[in-house]
C-alpha cells in the first residue's frame, strides 16, 4: 500500500512539477523570442501622424539614402510610441523567464535593462526618450502607476524600475570608443539605449540587388515634414518580410517612423514612431541620476563579459538574420531577405514533440512544429516575421524566411 499522501503535498509537488516544466520549455522558444527582441529595442523610431502631404522638393531613393546615412542628429527629446505584433505564442507566464534567457539571463534584478526592455516585444508602449551626444541617453518606459528609466551617462549605465524599487548599474565600456568608420559615430555609440537611426539602418543593410529601394511621396511625422522611404524584397519567395517603410526628416535626414508588414499581410509587425519630437539640446539634468534612498542596487560585475561575447560581426547580415543577435559562432547562409543564421546549441537530444510524456511534452509541442528531413528531426518556432528550426542534433536555424526555407537549409547543411 503506498504511503499517504496529503491534497497539499500532492499540489505543491504538481506546482513544482509544472513551474520546472515550464522553465525548460523557455529555453527552446527562446530563439524566437530573441527576434522580438532586438526588433523591438534596435532602435526608436517614430510613429507616423499623417496630417497631410507637404509639398516638398523631388528626390530620388538614392539621395534619400544618402541623407540617412550623412544624417548626424546629435541631441533630442520626445515621446514615442511603439507596437509589436509579432503573433508569438501564448507562453502561459512563460514572459520572465523568456526575458532573462533572451538577453542572456542578465544580473537577476528587476532593473537589468536585458530583461526588462524585453517587455517592448509584444503589445504597445509608450516610451520618452533623450538624448545628447554618443554618450548621454536616457529612455523610459512608462507603465500603469509604474517608471522604468534607463540612463548612460559616460561610462555609467543606471536602470530603476520605481515598482519593485530596484536599481541596476552597470558600466558602457564601449561608450567612448571609436566606431569602425573611425569618428566615434553610430558604430561605437553605447548599445544601450538605441538611437532611431539604427532601426533604418538594419534594414538598409539590404538594399542590393535583391531589394527595391523606391520614394513613395511625402508625409507629416510628429508636426515635422518627411519623406516616405520604401524598402521590400524584388522577389517575395522564401522570405517572410512584406514591406518596410520609413518616413525620414526632410530637414535632418533622420528616420522619423518605421514599419515593417510582414509578407502574410495584415497589421504591421513592428510600428515605432514619436508622437513628439525636439533637436533641441536636452536639460543636462535630463542624464542625472541618485540611487532613492532604500533602493536595492545590483552591481552588474559580468556586463562587460557579455558585452564582449556578443561583438561577433555582423557585417552582411540582411535584416531578417541580422535581427537575431544569432549566438557564438554563429555564421550566415543564404543571400539578402533569404539570409537564415545558423549556430550549434552543442546541446543533443531536440525538443521533446507533443507526444512526449505529461505537461512538458504537450506544452511544447503546442509551440512548435515537428519537421523532418534529410537534416533528421526538428521542431520549428515561428511568429509573423521570424521562423527558427531547432533540429534534433542540436542546431538552430533561423531568419525571417519561411518553414520551408528553413529545412532546406538544414538539409543542404546535413
């Protein structure tokens, strides 16, 4: 006879059983995750208010790319706005922990800006920014009855999240650094917050003999009169990307909106944009920040390791890979919209399919596909913009590239 057993001993063991399920499970979604991510949080672009199209002097694509990349807006301040839809997963409380796995598993503390800036993945936000100059940004995201501000000030990166009342700080060792072109511009600006110009930027990095660059008239951005940008694949077949418009400063040339709709249609995927901006030089008491009196501090000692870790190149990476962050050693297969990256988990064994035994087997079966092919086995996680293939010997391919795309790179990679 087995030995008895107490309703609460069997629910605290069912709970535990559950909560260590679930804790697994994020560590397979993470890939995708990751993409929401950094399409969320590479830049701060403005969202579009159109109020009639200014009449405004011709100018070709060519010119207009050409005046992003001239364009060296070095102080600002306002108010944006930001969507994301990228159709993840209901992941049944699974957000912290995705937030902790996708940038890295962080400090621990609720004020770490890699996890708490993982928020702007899903759902919309409203955020104020400020900035001036390569080394001084701030940006906060404003909540229900809540604050989370992130400040680089010099060296000095401050998190505070006023509703756990906890404070993170951590240093921007790359904040004074010459960029690789050399003057110190966007390339060897801090990673923390990210600047408008970025956002376009990435999807610039496309514009080869795979996409169509073309101007398509002009609108009013945040009271301030633009130009409409539009970048998309010449060839739809295999990626996932539909279109990706960007309003950009008439007067400045930076990028004042971006809006990325996937090839599947419907509501945008990523829509970022101001509702309010000024070029004017912030208040220099914008940057200061005090730790509150009782408020707990983390020291990030391990910042600088992870920052480290995560300089691989990414030169060449079209947006749909170069989105990911990829992973150590990740490398690029494919050309343009149908660059997929590729990287080794070193971890064997695959994600365990729908079939598999109790709530573990079922909970992430209900995430992901099982495809097969001469690669073996695998599992496929995918949102609206970004699919990634998880095979069984523990590699991981992924891009904004369709399923199939996905497999067939797995197999020409067997």
């Amino acid at each position: 006879m087995a030995p008895y057993e107490s309703d609460d001993s069997r629910s605290a063991e069912e709970a535990e059983e559950r909560h260590s399920a679930r804790r697994k499970a994020a560590r397979y979604v993470v890939p995708v995750a990751v993409v929401g991510v950094a399409a969320a949080t590479i830049g701060l672009v403005p969202a579009l208010a159109d109020s009639g199209d200014p009449d405004l002097p011709k100018i070709t694509a060519q010119q207009l790319v050409q005046k992003i990349a001239e364009s060296d807006v070095q102080q600002l301040s306002g108010t944006v706005k930001i969507t994301t839809d990228l159709g993840l997963p209901d992941l049944g409380g699974l957000e912290s922990g995705l937030a902790s796995g996708a940038a890295g598993n962080g400090s621990g503390s609720s004020a770490d800006p890699s996890a708490k800036l993982t928020e702007l993945a899903s759902g919309t936000h409203t955020l104020r920014v400020a900035a001036d100059g390569p080394d001084r940004q701030k940006v906060s995201l404003i909540e229900s009855a809540a604050e989370y501000s992130l400040i680089h000030d010099g060296k000095d990166v401050w998190g505070y999240d006023s509703k756990s009342d906890e404070v993170y700080h951590g240093t921007a060792d790359q904040a004074g650094k010459a960029g690789k072109d050399g003057k110190g511009g966007e390339k060897g600006r801090a990673e923390v917050p990210a600047t408008p110009r970025d956002f376009a930027e990435e999807a610039l990095k496309a514009a080869d003999d795979t996409t169509s660059v073309t101007v398509d008239g002009t609108a009013q951005v945040a009271g301030r009169d633009a130009y409409k940008l539009v970048v998309k694949p010449k060839h739809a077949s295999g990626t996932t990307v539909g279109v990706i418009s960007i309003a950009v400063d008439a007067e400045t040339g930076m990028p004042l909106k971006f809006t990325l709709t996937p090839a599947s249609g419907g509501a945008a995927v990523v829509d970022v944009g101001f509702t309010q901006v000024s070029f004017a030089k912030p208040a220099a008491s914008t940057f200061d920040f005090t730790p509150p009196k009782g408020a707990k501090i983390t020291e990030d000692k391990d910042a600088a390791a992870r920052e480290h870790a995560s300089d691989a190149p990414h030169e060449g990476i079209a947006p749909g890979a170069g989105l990911l962050g990829g992973g150590d050693g990740a490398k690029v297969i494919g050309k343009g919209w149908n660059s997929i990256a590729t990287f080794d988990t070193g971890e064997k064994g695959g994600v365990p399919s729908s079939s598999g035994k109790g709530d573990m087997g079922g909970f992430l079966g209900s995430l992901g596909d099982q495809v097969s092919g001469g690669f073996g086995k695998g599992t496929v996680f995918s949102t609206r913009l970004i699919n990634a293939l998880i095979t069984d010997d523990g590699k991981v391919y992924v891009g904004a590239v369709t399923k199939d795309a996905l497999v067939k790179a797995a197999d020409a990679g067997k």
